[in-house]
C-alpha cells in the first residue's frame, strides 16, 4: 500500500486558507483520493482542549508556553491521526502544521527560531509535509478580513505589526523548503483563488 500524502495550508490569519479547505478536500475526492481534513492546533480531544486554551482565552499565555503546548497537541496529532492515515494510504489535509509555530511564536511572539527547530527535530525528525501551500496575503488585507469575525480569537485580535512579523516568519521558512512551499496569491476573489489553487493541486495530484 502506497502511503498517503501530508498537505498543509498556512497563511496569516484572514488569508483565507480555512473557507478553502473543504473544497480542497472535494477536489482530491473528485479525482478518487481518499483524503481526511484536520486542524491545528487541534484535531485530537486533547489538541482541541488546547486549541481552546490557546486561543479562546483573553489572558495571553507566555509565548514559549504557547510553543510548548503547540508541539504538544502536534505530537499527539501525528500519533493518533496523522501518522495512522498516512500509513494506510489516506491522504491528510490539515490546516497549519509547524510552519505556522515557526511564523506565529517565533515570528510573531519572537521565541528564538532555534528553540522551535530543537522541539521541531525532538517530535517529528525527518517528516515534513509533502506539500504546502502558502496563502500569501497583504496583513492590512488579513487583518481587515479576520476583523469581520463575529468572535476573532486572540490571534486575530492582534495588531497589524504582528501579522508583518509572521508572514516575514513564513516568507522565511518557505525560503528555506523552496521545493515543498507553493506560495499562493490569496487577495483575488474566492474564484479567482480556487483557480490557483486547481493548478497547484492538479500538479501535485
């Protein structure tokens, strides 16, 4: 049995990249693949409870703190749902990995970069997305949009400086896995960005 493909989408918040991902899925379905959609941090009950610490409460967590529970939640991900579907041929498609640790606590929070590669190689040495698709967006344009949210968590409530430092974060990561990275131009239309996005997945299917 082939094993399945690890994709993940990034961006900064309002990018877009989460109203894109069910019909990323339906798109690898129409072309027979099986393929299972999953979030982080999140997608595991204990990944959840801490997706609801990290970002639903008001009171900001020290950012090394936020690093640790990320690659937390990251490692039992890759335990119980990841790992497992990969093996068993199923494609994954999962909204942020570890780039977005490397952009949002590193680039954004300012944790040393070498602190998130040291947890980086500790809970997942050697495995890397197959591919990543990069929502490149203005942060005047993501903060706009993540400001029409009825209940912005607290990433989204952050100022725009903040969302400079984590697409610098992002520009940086993928400058480094240039052959893994697929940056996408998300300020068109819905339309427009499906089209795109139909022509990176097409050359990856």
């Amino acid at each position: 049995m082939m094993r399945g493909r690890f994709i993940t989408l990034e961006g900064i918040d309002g990018a877009g990249k989460s109203s894109h991902l069910r019909w990323i899925a339906r798109f690898l379905r129409k072309r027979g693949i099986r393929v299972i959609v999953t979030r982080e941090p999140g997608g595991t009950p204990a990944g959840e409870k801490l997706r609801r610490l990290m970002l639903g409460s008001r009171q900001r967590l020290h950012a090394e703190t936020e690093t640790l529970l990320m690659f937390a939640a990251r490692r039992e991900h890759l335990a119980s749902v990841i790992g497992p579907a990969l093996k068993k041929g199923i494609w994954v498609l999962c909204d942020r990995f570890t780039d977005a640790t490397y952009a949002y606590q590193s680039g954004g929070s300012g944790v040393p970069w070498a602190k998130v590669s040291a947890l980086e190689r500790w809970v997942h040495p050697g495995f890397q997305p197959d591919l990543t698709i990069l929502f490149d967006i203005r942060p005047a344009i993501g903060r706009k949009r993540a400001g029409r949210k009825r209940n912005p968590d607290r990433f989204e409530r952050e100022r725009e400086a903040y969302y400079r430092r984590v697409r610098d974060g992002y520009r940086r990561r993928a400058a480094r896995d240039a052959r893994r990275f697929r940056l996408l131009d998300a300020e068109g239309t819905r339309s427009e960005v499906r089209k795109r996005l139909a022509i990176v997945l097409s050359g990856s299917c």
